[in-house]
C-alpha cells in the first residue's frame, strides 16, 4: 500500500499524536453563574417577553456603544431586516454589501424586495473597499451595508462620503464588532444604523438576539413599529381612535421581539464584554506573533484607523510556498483536534444566490468579486473566543506549526 493511499485513511494527516486530546471548538459562549441567576429571577417573576429587562438591556446597550438610541430584537437577521425596513429598503431598490459575509447582510435586502449587489473586498482589510462600492452604485441604489469583518471596522469615512453624495443609508453589520472602534470612536454611533447579533458565537449572547442603534429618532420609531407586527398604539398616531382597548396595524411588521429572559442575560454578559474583549485581544496577540514568523501564512492585517473586536482570527494560506491545498491542511488541523473553521464562501456562490443571479444558466456574472474568490481559496479561521485558555492558544499554535511544517514546499 502506497503513503499516498495510507494517508487517505488515516485521519492525523500530518502524523504522530494529535496536539490536543479533546476538540477545541472555533467559538464557544461563556456563560456564568451570574448569568445563571440572572435568568432564573426573570423566570420567577411577572414579565417573560419583552418588558423592563429589553428596556435595561437597550439602555446599557446604548450608552455602552454611545448611540442614542437601541432596538432588540429577535436575531441580528432580524435586526439586519429591521434596519433595512427604517432605512426605506423596497422593491426595486439595490443594497450593496460584501460578498465574504454571513448571508444575512445579503438576505436583509431580499426579504424586502430589493436586490442585493456585491462590491469586492479590499485585498488587505477583506474589507469592503469603498473603491468598489462607488463603481456599483445606480440610480436604484438605496443603502450600504458595511460588514466589519473578523471584528475590523471597514473604513466607514469614505463609505460615509459616498453614501452622502449619492444620499444612500448606511446600515453597518456590526455582528462581528461589538466593542470595535474606528478612529477611536465605538461602532454603534457612526452610521445611520448599526446591527449586532448576540449568537451564541458573537461577543455576548443571549441564545438567540440582536440588536439595532442609531442616533435618528424617527428610524428608532420604525424599528419599534417593524419588530412589533406593524402596531401603533400611540392615541395621536391613530387613524382613529375608537377607545382605550384600540391599536391599529399601520405597516407589514413581524414578530421581532426579545424575550426578558434573553434580555436579563444579555445585560448580564455586557457586564463582562471588556473581560471578553480583552481576553480575545490576548489570544489574538500571542497567535500574531507566532504566525508572524511563519513565512507560509499571512496574518490578519489591522488598519491604523481600526481597532477590532477578533470576533475572528483568520490566517490566509501562501499556496504558492505550500504543497498541500487549503482542504488539506483544514483536515490536517481538525484531526489536531482544532476546530477550524473557513469565513466565508462569497455569498453569491450559495446555489441560492446563483439561481438568483440567473436562473437559467446558474452563472455568476454581476455578482463575481476576483478579490473575495482569491481570498476565499486560502483563509482558514482558527478557534478564538474568551474562554479559551493559554493553554488552548498554545495547542492551537503548536497544530499551526507542526501541520504547516508537514504542508510545506522542499
Ligand atoms: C452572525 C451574523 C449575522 C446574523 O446574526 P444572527 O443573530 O445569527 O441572526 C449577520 N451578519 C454577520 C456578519 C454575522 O456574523
């Protein structure tokens, strides 16, 4: 039996005990006992959908991120959806986001109608670069969808600039960029609105949840009215008022909401997100400087202006020095028990998208990015998250090594 045919079979590719014993997962929650009881005093109380703790968790959630005002809702989709709605995202309408996201900064336009556009990311931030998004701007044109990738602000001042020339709405897909900042000022209270997802993955959570800030009092009132089923209760809003049981459906809105008992956790995690932050920023700082010495990988680039929140440590592959492929050194580092992850494949390559683009022959022109297609071949996430011990770090880097070491050229 030849090497080649033995190595198929066997998961350790790169050979001898794998680094770990137990499978580091790539992102995981912490939860507390606080976090614990926090839940438990809602569970034994009054309210158990959105009551006092949605009205704490916004206010802290604000002031935390400096914005006005904050919306929670039932997922960072559905905040994504919601902010679309504020914004005036309708039929006809374009949306431009980056092709190396989640689906959901995509989705957002589509649930409403309009069409989503990808502009190509920036070759060093994997970013969307701003360059790219002028090039697809038209008359349809109608909002800008941001996402901060990995946890790195994009460059919003140029994005801004654009958006203020041909009078769009900037809506930032903040779910990677809780406690981000660009040009020292906190994501949260720079664009017209700004989306964050507490998933289980995300910074904080609160199983499922999102939410929406802005600084604009009359999209606040959209975003209520949207994540409510459309409802105005309001007595000077009604179109008439036929007593004091009356409410009146004034717009196709959803059911949105977050419950108290999500909310009661989320406010509790916010109490820790600068221990979470800080300990994302330690890990993320050992594995920069081990990678940086490792001619065969690239690590993730930071921009002067950025000041991330490494929801994400994404490591680009340098092919060209390797002679394994991105599949095989991702198998090679899962059967280190490292659970590595790829961020993402270009949006528009999901079979969805694809029949979208053109139902007939399932091609991807309009859509292709080269930039977003080039990066997705050779990225590899690797785990990052607070709970993580230096010991975790170290295994992670020491799989690094010894897979890239089997990977290598000569
Ligand atoms: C997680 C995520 C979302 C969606 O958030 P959910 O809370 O899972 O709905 C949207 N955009 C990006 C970039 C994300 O990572």
């Amino acid at each position: 039996m030849s090497n080649d045919l033995k190595q198929e079979e066997l998961p350790a590719v790169a050979g001898g005990r794998p680094v770990r014993d137990d499978f580091l997962p790539y992102a995981r929650q912490w939860i507390d006992e606080d976090d614990v009881a926090a839940v438990s005093e809602v569970l034994r109380g009054d309210w158990l959908t959105t009551g006092p703790a949605v009205a704490a968790f916004e206010r802290e959630f604000a002031a935390r991120v400096g914005a006005a005002f904050a919306v929670a809702v039932s997922s960072g989709t559905a905040a994504l959806h919601a902010a679309c709605f504020a914004a005036g995202v309708g039929r006809g309408d374009e949306v431009i986001t980056s092709p190396l996201t989640f689906v959901a900064s995509a989705n957002c336009a589509l649930f409403l109608g309009a069409r989503p556009v990808f502009a190509d990311v920036d070759p060093k931030t994997y970013n969307i670069s701003p360059k790219e998004i002028e090039k697809k701007i038209t008359l349809q044109t109608k909002a800008i969808v941001p996402v901060h990738f990995t946890g790195q602000p994009c460059d919003l001042d140029p994005i801004h600039e654009i958006a203020r020339r041909h009078n769009l709405v900037v809506i930032e897909d903040a779910a990677h960029a809780l406690g981000a900042a660009y040009k020292g000022r906190p994501i949260g209270d720079l664009s017209d609105l700004t989306v964050f997802s507490f998933h289980p993955v995300k910074h904080i959570t609160t199983g499922e949840g999102g939410m929406v800030t802005t600084n604009d009092e009359e999209l606040y009132q959209w975003l209520l009215l949207f994540r409510n089923h459309g409802i105005v209760r309001e007595r000077e809003m009604l179109v008439e008022d036929q007593g004091p049981w009356y409410y009146e459906v004034q717009d196709l809105g959803y059911n949105y909401r977050l419950t108290d008992i999500q909310a009661a956790l989320g406010l509790s995690q916010l109490k820790k997100l600068d221990r979470f932050l800080a300990r994302r920023r330690r890990i993320a700082a050992k594995y920069n400087e081990a990678f940086a010495a490792l001619p065969e990988v690239e690590i993730p680039y930071q921009a002067p202006y950025a000041d991330s929140a490494w929801h994400l440590y994404v490591l680009a592959l340098r092919l060209d020095r390797l002679r394994k492929s991105r599949r095989e050194i991702f198998e090679a580092l899962r059967a280190e028990n490292i659970g590595v992850h790829v961020h993402y494949l270009p949006v528009y390559r999901h079979p969805f998208y694809r029949w979208l683009g053109d139902p007939d022959s399932c091609t991807l022109e309009g859509f292709y990015c080269p930039c977003a297609e080039e990066l997705y071949e050779r990225i590899i996430t690797l785990p990052l998250f607070p709970a993580m011990s230096d010991r975790d770090a170290a295994d992670v880097i020491a799989a690094v090594y010894k897979v890239i070491s089997w990977a290598r050229r000569g």
